[in-house]
C-alpha cells in the first residue's frame, strides 16, 4: 500500500505534516484493535488500511481476531439485528453461548496494549479484563443502536459501562452512556484497489467477465448479502424503473466470516432474480476490490437502499467517484448525502424507483450531483481525517486537564 507521503495530491501537505505532529505526542502508547473477523466487511477494511499507517506514523498499533464458533456467530447476527430494531427471537441460551465464547476469549487472548480499541458487540466482554489491566478502553460502535432491542442492549449495557470510552459515528446512532462519548465517522482510501482510479480497458473486461453489456445503462449497489441492505427492495425497485427505461441490474457483494445469515440472503435474492435476464447477482469472493472498483465506476447509478444502517461506506466509495447515488435516508447515509446536492433520499420501493429513473433520464443533474458528492467525500470522508481523529482520541484518554497521565 502507499505511503503517507502519497496523499499529499490529494489532502495537501499540511495534513500529512498534522499527522506526523500528533503523533509524536502519541507514539508512547501501544494499541491494540479487537474486532470478530479479519474478513469481509466494513470495521475489517478499515483497520486493514489503518494499522499500517499508524505503524508507518511511528505507533506501536496491532490488531487481532476473537475467535468463535457457528454457534456465536449466530447469536452476534442475531444481536446485531436486534441492535438495529429488527424482531429476532432471541431466548437465555443465546445469552449462554455468548458468555461461553467471551469466557473462552478472554482465557486465550492477551491483551498487553496501553490502549485496547474494541470493535461492536461481539468482543465487547473482553472488558472483564480490564481489572488486571493499566489500559484505557474504548469500544467503539460501528452500527446503529438508537433503537435496540432492549433485552440486547440491557445485556451489553453492563460491559459498556465499564469502558473508559464510547465512539460512534453520529450523534443520531448512539445512546446516552455514563462515560465519554465521541463522535467519529468512518472513512475511504482513496488510493486503495477499491477506489483508485482505473483504465477504461480494466473496467470493460471486468463487465466482460461477469456478462454484462457495457452498452446498457447499469444500476448497482455493493453490498453484503444482508436483509438490512434490502437486496429484495432494489430488485423491486429496479423493476418498476425497468418498465419505463431499457437498463440492467447489478447486485454485488461478499460474504463476512463472522455473519452466516449471508448465504441464506444470497438464495434468495438468486431466486428472485432468476426470471429477469437484466438483473445479475454477483458472489463476489472477499479482496476483490478491483472488480467492486470497476462494477461501480461503470454504473450510471449507485444504489443503497438499507432498512438500517451503521454509516455505508458503499456510499462515499461512490461518491468519491464521482458517481449519481440514491439512498435510504438511514443512519449515517445522511451524514453523506445532502438531499438533491450531493445525492437522491428515499423512505420506500416506490420513491427509490422514483429516484433512479430521475437520474437515467436526467444525465446532467445525476453529473452534478456526483461532482458535488465527490468534494463533499473529499472533505469529510477520508482516511486521513479518520487517523486525526482517532490520534485526537488517544490523546484525549491521557489528558487530565493540562496534564498528561501515564
């Protein structure tokens, strides 16, 4: 991956240059990210590009994996679910395997950081070490808990209590909590596969690939095969747009280790896809970024039609590129699109339908409201924001007034 330095074109000198400051003042603390899975999915992407640029600023940053078997990756899918206000049935023994596997983690894993930064729910009881440790804990929230379920939320809530602090990615996402909370949005490379520029040659046999005619206009979303993504809602959608205009569908997206609903999901939006020639689903295996690159610098629309959602980094890889995008107005999608500026809201099938025809039919408006997307990603979304804000944090768990504590 590149450098730094390699950023400058882009965010200019002087952000580089803030980067390097903060980071002497912070490289004395070691850190240490726990998340459920090295693989798939947005917290995995982040921190795949985020510790190396924390070692290459000089901070002693690593990053590891709890382990669990299928069992609690149910039970997580099911909690995560619930965490968004979907119904599940959840009874006592999905509370039991939960502890079992937090127990059996904070056995087997070692926790040496003077920081340890703790990713969304399915770690969150790595906290019970925290008595034998000097480190200051963070956990930090990647999805919407403005409306959990509250046998879930009461369960965790006792874990969460005992950190030292609480991020999340917008106000509208969180709960009130009895420690320090901030607010720290997620965020693109934009130099990596997924969101660099690309050749027009690369881009064509990608489409040549995966059988989809260039010469028709494409309507995409990416995303993992998930029922809060609403992939049966986009194919609605795609259809009542399809009796007015000649254009084609594409669903796109990996499966996460940590979240086996995902293969059921992919069944059957394949069997609902299956009478329609111009609706294609692709299994796209986990890395292919490239490929998701290329999918979506050739569509005419981007679509992100979630029921809920944490923040939708799908979102700001499309308006980094420049790309027209229609969106549930859902979680922190708003923080990325301002209605008929920098992108199309939608509350339904029909208004989602309503949206992308607008734009088919109207290339100039969907051309403006993707430059004006790309600007508002470049200011807001980046990498490199998401670093100084993340180094602000560290300094700010030490900092007692005026005076650092160690």
């Amino acid at each position: 991956m590149p450098p730094l330095k390699a950023y400058e074109p882009i965010v200019g000198p002087q952000v580089i240059g803030e980067l390097y400051l903060l980071a002497e003042k912070t490289k004395r603390w070691s850190v240490q990210n726990i998340n459920s899975t090295a693989v798939g999915g947005g917290v995995a992407e982040i921190l795949n590009r985020m510790i190396p640029f924390l070692q290459e600023l000089g901070i002693n940053a690593k990053w590891d994996v709890i382990k669990g078997g299928e069992k609690f990756f149910k039970v997580t899918k099911k909690f995560h679910n619930a965490l968004h206000g979907r119904v599940e049935e959840i009874g006592p023994d999905d509370f039991s395997v939960f502890d079992e596997t937090s127990e059996m983690n904070n056995k087997n894993m070692e926790l040496t950081a003077d920081i340890m930064f703790i990713h969304d729910p399915q770690p969150i009881a790595l906290i019970n070490q925290k008595d034998s440790k000097r480190a200051k804990w963070i956990w930090r929230c990647h999805i919407d808990v403005s409306n959990p379920d509250e046998r879930v939320w009461n369960f965790l809530r006792p874990f969460i209590d005992r950190y030292d602090a609480a991020v999340f990615s917008a106000p509208a996402l969180s709960q009130p909590l009895p420690l320090r909370q901030f607010l720290i949005s997620p965020s693109i490379d934009p130099l990596s596969d997924k969101n660099k520029d690309l050749p027009d040659e690369m881009i064509r046999n990608v489409l040549e690939r995966f059988a989809i005619d260039p010469e028709k206009p494409m309507v995409t979303q990416i995303s993992r095969f998930d029922y809060l993504k609403d992939p049966l809602g986009v194919i609605d959608a795609f259809e009542i747009v399809q009796h007015h205009l000649d254009c084609q569908l594409v669903l796109a997206g990996g499966e996460a280790t940590d979240d086996p609903e995902s293969t059921e999901v992919l069944d059957k939006v394949r069997e609902r896809a299956a009478s329609n020639p111009d609706v294609h689903v692709l299994a796209i295996p986990s890395g292919s970024d490239l490929e998701i690159n290329a999918l979506q610098r050739a569509s005419a629309v981007i679509v992100q039609k979630s029921i809920k959602e944490g923040f939708g980094l799908t979102v700001s890889e499309a308006l980094w590129k420049a790309k027209p995008v229609v969106a549930s107005a859902v979680g922190g999608i708003t923080l990325q699109i301002a209605h008929k500026y920098s992108g199309l809201l939608c509350h339904s099938v029909e208004g989602a339908a309503h949206a992308i025809k607008q734009l088919l039919q109207n290339p100039e408006y969907a051309t403006k409201l993707g430059q004006n997307g790309h600007e508002h990603i470049k200011q807001s979304f980046l990498l490199t924001r998401h670093l100084r804000d993340y180094l602000l944090l560290f300094l700010s768990l030490f900092y007692d007034g005026d005076v650092i504590t160690l």
